[in-house]
C-alpha cells in the first residue's frame, strides 16, 4: 500500500490530478462552511436532532445542512434526477428510451436532460426545504415569499456549482467526481461524529464511571470497525457464473476457467437513497400546510423513529433493491450479448434458457445484498429507538456504504492508471 502511494506520487501526470483533486474538495469545503444569508442556523440543529431523516441527509453532506450553508443541498439533485431519467428511460418515454439505444451520442443528450431536470429538483427541494425549517422552527427571521425564492436561489447555485466541481474532478481529477464530493463530506464529518461520542459515553467529571464510559466507547468502535469490515466484504463479493467459448474445443477448469462475475450488491447504495427520498416526500408536502392534528399523526407515523415508519421503509428499500438490481444487470441483454459473442454457460442452453439461469441468479444473490442493505440502513435508526444514541452518531447506515465503495473504486482506478502508465514508459523505452 505504501509502495503504491509512493509510486502515485513518483508519476507527474498522476501526481499531478491528486493535486488537482485535492485542490477542488478544498473548495469544496470551503463552501460547505459560507452559511447563507439572512437565516439562523441555530434553529436547524432543532431539526437535526429531532429528525432522524434530516439527520441522515446531514451526515452524506458532512455537516454542511446543521450550517445551512450555500452547499447544503450538495449533489443529492442530480443522483435524484439521474435515478428517475434511467427509469423513465425503460420504456416509459420513447424520446428517452431511444436515446439510451444511440451510444455515447444519445448519452450526453440523456446527460444534459439530468442536468436540467436536477435544476428544476435542486429549486424544488430548496424552496421546500426553507420553508419547512422556517414553518416548524423560525428559520428565517421575518421571512416572506421574497427571501424564500432568494434563498432557494443561492441553495439551487451552490447545488450546480457543486455538481461543476465534480465534473472537473472526472475530467482533470482522478475520476468519480460526483461520488469523491459525497465521500469528502462524509469523511470530513467523522471526527466530529467520534468526538461526539465520546463526550456523549465519556463521563470525565465522575472518575467512578469514567471507567465503564471508556470500555463503552471502545466497543463503540469496534462495532464500527467490523461493520465496515463487513461493508467492504459485500462490496467485492461476486457471484461466478462460469462460461465457455464455442471457438474453443478444450474444456476448463479451477483457475483456468472463465466467469460471469455478478456482484451480490449490484444495486449499490441507490435503493437506500431512493426508498428515503420516497420516505420524504409526503413530510415535505405536508410541511406546506397547515399543522393539525392529523398531520402531526401522520409525520410520526413515518418518522424513522417509530416502528410503523422504519418497517415501511425497509419494505420500500426491498422493493427498490430487487427493482434497481434487475434495471442494472438486465438478464435478457446478458443472454443476448453472450449469444452474439459465441459465449455460452455450460449445461444452459442459448438464449431463453441462458437469460431464465442468470435471472435465477440475480434474483438469489439479490436477497443477499438486500439483506445487507436493510441490516446497514435500518441499523443507524434501531440504535436510536433501543439505546441512548442520537441518530447523528449511531453506527451503520448509507455513509458508510458510500464510503467504503467510492474508496474501493477510487484505489482501483488509481491502480488502472498507475499500471497503464508503467506500460506505456515501458514500451516508450523500447
């Protein structure tokens, strides 16, 4: 590992784009800090603790929604408009669905269409957003519908300008631009979220429980550790699916043989956001009218907090798995490219049988990674509703998976680069 990071920095142009990476977060935590004007940020704390929901969207953008800063809304948008451009484009609206058919052509004009559609999700959510924080905890001092649109103007540019920042970061940078924003704002919450833990066990005016509080916190971070042992397992689990050649008459086997590698977690960390979005949306209209009763009963109905609230959104985190999972890795396309390729799996015959095995396949594998995503979502919220844990510091949830992924695809692209370059130097030489 040490050996690597020293090779990376030996390479200019490589050495070059980390530089360059490093420069933008920069800039982009700088902006997670610029509060925007004319509101107390105070009052978003209220929100933050009572909300686990709030809470949740605090931790992936590391802390920038407790500041109400120019960066709170950060690249969540445009994941919200990628996700619902990819459905609509399964047959739902032909203009789409043709245009994911037209190569790289039709995929920057599928590209610019998630654009603007996240503007339009970007100033939705903003305007929505201040003005729920303003209706339940005073957000804005005298606030009309002026300041309103003001503020969900800065909000909806700070949105874009991130989203800017990491493309430059894919294009000039080491790639995942987008996914290296959200890792940076969650990774730049932890020592906050540890110090917090360790203030909210630790007991260092009471040296009789200062003992115990230190054991606590230390099994604290264990379970922390295993857990992200454990994400990281799932991560790079992949299911072998063993395929042969028809050009070759040789039969394999062990090492030799070649595979179809299905990862146990193919959906990654979308249904999560997906199924909390979904979770929000009837908490933000409700945020528009006035409070009653009802509306009270409501919102502590899904609140996460309760146990109607959490089952509902387990249930939408399984259905939005197997749904997404089926959507990335498309049985039928797999049978059909296979065909095409001269490539068949042992003991499976071409075509319909082929796409019903590796349908059979997902769908098993599937109930693994769905699993896993519920034990990881769920965990966080559980914590919460048994133990004396705020929902800002509980172990588990969508950040770490986040975490774990884009570093692992982060190291691997890296590695890409840095063996691509030794290639490359090697034939220049010759």
């Amino acid at each position: 590992m040490i050996n690597m990071c020293v090779d990376l920095f030996k390479n200019k142009e490589i050495r070059n784009r980390i530089l360059f990476t490093l420069a933008v977060l920069f800039v982009y935590r700088l902006g997670a800090a610029i509060v925007v004007p004319m509101v107390d940020n105070t009052k978003v704390m209220a929100a933050i603790t009572d909300d686990s929901l709030f809470a949740m969207m605090n931790t992936l953008g590391g802390g920038a929604l407790e500041k109400f800063s120019i960066f709170s809304l950060g690249v969540s948008p445009y994941i919200t408009a990628s996700i619902i451009v990819q459905l609509m484009a399964m047959d739902v609206i032909p203009a789409l669905t043709e245009m994911a058919k037209s190569g790289a052509t039709g995929r920057m004009q599928m590209d610019k269409v998630t654009r603007y559609l996240a503007v339009v999700l970007a100033y939705v959510q903003a305007f929505t957003l201040t003005y729920g924080f303003d209706k339940s905890y005073g957000l804005v001092p005298g606030a009309d519908f002026a300041k309103y649109l003001y503020i969900a103007t800065l909000l909806t540019a700070g949105s874009m300008f991130a989203m800017w920042l990491g493309d430059q970061i894919t294009i000039k940078g080491i790639g995942n631009g987008i996914s290296m924003l959200i890792f940076t704002g969650i990774v730049a919450n932890l020592p906050a979220q540890f110090m917090q833990t360790f203030q909210t066990m630790v007991d260092t005016s009471n040296s009789q429980s200062l003992f115990s509080g230190v054991l606590s916190f230390g099994a604290y971070v264990l379970v922390y550790v295993l857990i992200m042992i454990l994400v990281i397992f799932m991560e790079t689990a992949v299911r072998k699916i063993p395929i042969q050649y028809t050009s070759s008459s040789v039969k394999r086997s062990g090492q030799d043989m070649t595979f179809l590698p299905l990862k146990i977690n193919s959906a990654g960390v979308i249904p999560v956001i997906f199924a909390s979005s979904i979770m929000m949306a009837p908490i933000t209209v409700m945020s528009f009218m006035k409070q009653t009763e009802t509306t009270a009963a409501i919102a502590n109905f899904l609140s996460f907090n309760k146990p109607t609230g959490l089952c509902i959104y387990i249930l939408l985190i399984i259905f939005c798995t197997f749904f997404y999972s089926n959507l990335q890795v498309d049985p039928e396309k797999i049978a059909e490219n296979l065909n095409k390729s001269g490539v068949y799996i042992p003991g499976v015959r071409p075509g319909k049988e082929t796409e019903e095995y590796v349908r059979k396949i997902l769908n098993r594998i599937t109930v693994l990674g769905c699993a896993f995503l519920v034990f990881i979502a769920a965990l966080p919220h559980v914590l919460t509703m048994f133990t004396t844990l705020p929902s800002s510091i509980s172990v588990g949830g969508t950040g770490m998976i986040i975490v774990v992924g884009v570093g692992l695809e982060t190291m691997r692209q890296l590695k890409g680069q840095l063996t691509t370059r030794s290639y490359r130097g090697f034939v220049d030489r010759r």
